[in-house]
C-alpha cells in the first residue's frame, strides 16, 4: 500500500488548485486499490474539505503518517517534512535565484523531489502541466485588456466565474475589431489560447497572406520557432536544430511586428535563443504592436516589454518603448501588457480537474508498475541527499556558484 497526501498549499498569494478532485480520487482507488490518499485540511482549496470526506476520504490536520505528497506550488521551507517524496512545481530547474535556498533544504532533509515540470516522455515531451488553462485565460485577459483600454466592451474577471463554459459565454457577448492577432507557440499554452481565438471565431491565416495581405476582418497567424528566428547561414533548418543550437541563429520577429496589432505570447523560451525584440526595436516606427499578453512571461529577456509580471488582481500595464519604463496603459504611445505568471489560478475547478486527469494516467501507474517507463526516473531530482545524475547541472546554484 502506498500512501499519498494532498497538501495544502501555503504559496502567497494563495492558489486554490488541487492535484485531483474528490472524484478523480474515487476513479484512483477503484483503479488502484494499492494506493490510499488522504487530505490536508485546507480553507482555501477549490474543492471543499467536506466534498472529499462526501466521498469517503479521510480529512486531517495531520499527513506525517504518508509516503508521497502531491502538491502545485512550491512548499514553504518551514512546512517541509524531512524524509518524504514529494510533488509540486519547484521552479528550480531553470536555476531560479528566488528558489535556491527551497532546494537547498529539499537536499538537508533527504527528502525525494519529483517535478511536475519534468514529468516528461522519453524524448523530453511534457505530459502534464496547466499550460492549456494558461493559454485559455491568457487569451481571454488579452481581450479583456483591449476591451478596457479602447472602451470597446467590459468583460468581467475570469477569477469571478465559476469555470470554462461561463469563460467562453461572456466571449460570446464581444465583437473583436479588424485586428491582426499574432500567436507564438506549438505546445499546450499556445493551444489553449488558439482555443479562444477559435471560439471567437477569428481567421486563422497563414505565414505569407499574414504578412502581405491587409483585412477586412480580425485575423490571426500561429508562428513557431522558425518562422521568427533566421539561420545566420540562411539555411533552411529544422526546429531540433534550432533547439539544439540557438545561438546560430539571429531574430526575424520584426517582420511579424511591423504588421501586427496585437500579440499572444504562448511559446517556451529557451536559454541562449535570440530576444523576440528590443526597446530599440519597439521603440522604432515599423514596430505596430499595441498590446501584448505574454502568457509565457519570461522577464526582461526575451519580450523588451515584460518588465514585470503582474497580478490577478491588477492584471494590465503600460509599457513606454522610449524610456523602457512603466507608464499608465492608456498613455498615449504606450504597449498595453497583460503579464500575469500564474494565470491557471484563475480558472482553478477546470485546471484541476484537467490536471489531475493528465497525473492519473501518466503518472500514478508507474508507482504500480515498477516504473516501467521510466516517468519516475526522470522527474526525480533529488535523492538520498543528493541531485539525481540528471540534474546534476544545478550544483553549482545549489551552492552558490
């Protein structure tokens, strides 16, 4: 029998998402009678204390007696407990400053971290995330953010209502003006924030009539890595070698800029790839973007206009190409920006149930399967006191270096 816990999560500001509902736990035990789980309290998750004693599940203050506890953002230092594995997002991977005294402690109290960020196929394909939630309200914050600041519609909040299907009937309610819409990505994000500009019923356009063709209608064009970066040699190559390779290669987003109104920032952005633009480039007269939603939000790096990210709570700033400072988005020349990093919180019923879908089936059976495919090997970072050999790569942060 293995025992797993649902933790509370305890990340301010708070995130009322959860790894799996009550029902989902129910369809776990049927499927795996080895494995019992038991709940956190918690007064601030989507799903009530109440809905998962409804449905036979064991509430307590208490969770030291589990082997394996599932959590979404980071754990508290003072709240870990020595000894256990855990889930959750530790954003460390990237060798994140803000969370290198987190791992530091993960690796002094022996305790086995397993990332939902690297929870991954073999070939380094991503099997679980809430980038589809991220893209489907980052899309949506997009046009809530035009509507606001041209006084064309007032959408409510996504965080106001109750799920998806109330998300996409207020879409219903506005008319999308003749805007050329760019959106970067292939991954769930990307896809999520497709699924808006679907349901509003936007045309999509290929790479060549985009940047040509003027419309008498809102358009939109998804582009991939090759499509806004250039080969210095000017070869055509493949987007593995672009992965592999990034710093062969040169930015060819301005032709996308010069005619593009708005822009959905949905792809991932890899170490060493060129920048999308500068506060040069944006502060130059071809460069015709107004408002930008950086789903991927990625600071200061890659989009010379992510300054900063910003909240659920106020969502939307401005950005001025000439000083490269925050102004008020209505300003006269301003970039609107919609740059919230935690935009799933939003939409907190639908992203966990789709969540705890996507861990049901690609992650719970490897505990029961001696892990056949290796999904535990790789997402484990941490054991014994030690990185696994593949994240070596971090000991140098883990130390200081």
């Amino acid at each position: 029998m293995i025992k797993f816990a649902l933790i509370k999560e305890r990340k301010t500001p708070p995130d009322r998402r959860v790894v799996f509902s009550p029902n989902k736990l129910k369809e776990i035990v049927q499927k795996f009678p080895e494995a019992s789980f038991k709940i956190e309290s918690s007064d601030i998750r989507i799903f009530k204390d109440s809905e998962y004693e409804e449905a036979g599940f064991i509430v307590s203050q208490d969770i030291t007696d589990c082997d394996v506890l599932l959590g979404v953002k980071e754990v508290p230092i003072a709240n870990l407990l020595p000894n256990k594995k855990y889930f959750f997002f530790s954003h460390t991977i990237k060798k994140q400053p803000y969370n290198r005294d987190l791992l530091k402690a993960i690796l002094k109290d022996n305790i086995e971290l397993l990332d939902h960020e690297v929870i991954v196929k073999e070939n380094g394909h991503r099997l679980i995330g809430f980038g589809r939630y991220a893209g489907l309200v980052g899309a949506y914050n997009c046009f809530r953010a035009l509507g606001i600041r041209d006084q064309l519609y007032n959408l409510p909040k996504v965080e106001v209502l109750p799920d998806l299907k109330s998300v996409l009937k207020e879409l219903d309610k506005i008319k999308v003006p003749n805007l050329k819409i760019l959106l970067t990505g292939s991954g769930k994000v990307a896809h999520g924030a497709k699924e808006i500009l679907d349901h509003l019923q936007i045309k999509q356009v290929p790479v060549s009539e985009y940047l040509e063709n003027e419309f008498l209608e809102p358009v939109y064009c998804l582009i991939d890595v090759r499509d806004y970066n250039i080969h210095n040699s000017g070869k055509n190559t493949t987007n593995r070698h672009f992965y592999k390779h990034p710093e062969e290669y040169r930015s060819n987003f301005m032709r996308f800029a010069a005619v593009s109104d708005v822009f959905i920032a949905g792809h991932f952005y890899g170490d060493g790839a060129p920048v999308f633009f500068t506060q040069e480039q944006a502060n130059s007269p071809d460069f015709k973007i107004k408002l930008i939603a950086d789903v991927s939000c990625d600071i200061g790096i890659p989009i010379a206009s992510t300054i900063r990210p910003s909240t659920i709570a106020d969502p939307i700033y401005g950005y001025d190409p000439k000083t490269g400072g925050e102004v008020d988005f209505r300003k006269e020349g301003a970039i609107t920006v919609m740059a919230v990093d935690n935009l799933p919180c939003e939409l907190p019923k639908d992203a966990s149930e789709g969540f705890g879908e996507m861990f049901m089936k690609n992650v719970i059976p490897a505990f029961f399967n001696g892990d056949n495919d290796g999904i535990l090997k790789r997402a484990r970072m941490t054991k014994e006191g030690e990185l696994t050999e593949r994240f070596r790569y971090l000991q140098d942060y883990v130390d200081g270096k």
